[in-house]
C-alpha cells in the first residue's frame, strides 16, 4: 500500500500493523546431547595421574559472599548476672 493509504486507514483503525520476528536455529559446534557436569575438586588422584588436564572445571565465583558466620553464645555466668538482674528489677 501507498504511504497515504496506509496512514489513513491507521488513522480510521482498519489497519493493524504487526512485527514479526523469527530466528533460526542451529546445532552448534558445542552440541550434545548430554549434559556435561564440570568437575569442582581437584583431588589428589588427579594430579598423581595427570588427569585433571583433560577434564572441564567449573570457574571459581570469587565475588561470592559465602555462608555467613555462625553466632556466638552469652558466657554462663553472664546469663545467671541477667537473670538476677531481672528479678531484681521486678522486684523493684
């Protein structure tokens, strides 16, 4: 259609304009059909063997947080010094 054509009938909302996409897809060099599992230690068999060469590892994150520490604990006597406190303090 004519440009002119084509903004009148937008214009009276009979023509509706769509984008289509559509992408092709290929098998890549890379292609298998199994999922390949990275290896994440390096142990000491390995490197007696010299297998750890051959073998994909999986990158080290080194901007992880990690897990964080577990909390500490109040020490006895300091928690029978509260506890008293406490009644004390109840007691006026």
């Amino acid at each position: 259609l004519p440009e002119r054509d084509r903004t009148e009938l937008k214009r009276r909302k009979l023509l509706l304009e769509v984008t289509l996409k559509s992408y092709w897809i290929r098998k890549g060099s890379a292609f298998s059909t199994e999922v390949a599992r990275p290896e994440t230690e390096l142990t000491p068999e390995m490197i007696s063997t010299g297998s750890w060469r051959q073998l994909p590892f999986k990158p080290y994150n080194f901007s992880s947080l990690g897990l964080p520490p577990a909390c500490g604990h109040l020490h006895p006597l300091l928690k029978v010094r509260s506890e008293l406190r406490q009644i004390f303090l109840e007691m006026g």
